[in-house]
C-alpha cells in the first residue's frame, strides 16, 4: 500500500493486549476514508486470492 501512496500503520499488536489493540483500531478509523475504502478493497482481494487458490490445490 505504501507503493501506492497509502501508508497503513503497522505497529506490532499483541492480540492479548488490549490497549494496543485498540490504539491500533483508532489508528486505523482515523485514516482518510478514501485509503480505508482501497485499503479494505485489497485485503478483500488478497483473501478471495487466498481462498480460491487453497481451494484449487484441495
């Protein structure tokens, strides 16, 4: 995404720390609603990518 001029935070997250999580979430929600929109657009991507592909090796 940074390629793309969408820099994404990417902090290290421990799914147990809470805070961090949430810290992460908001860090998240504030990012222009445009980038959020390509952002999500792309991870949708990725995991049909994903899912088909596990499924044609299955």
């Amino acid at each position: 995404m940074h390629k793309a001029g969408i820099p994404l935070p990417n902090d290290q997250v421990n799914a147990d720390d809470v805070k961090a999580v949430q810290a992460m979430s908001e860090k998240l929600w504030k990012m222009d609603l445009a980038e959020q929109r390509v952002a999500l657009a792309v991870l949708i991507s990725l995991c049909d990518c994903i899912v088909w592909w596990t499924q044609r090796h299955k």
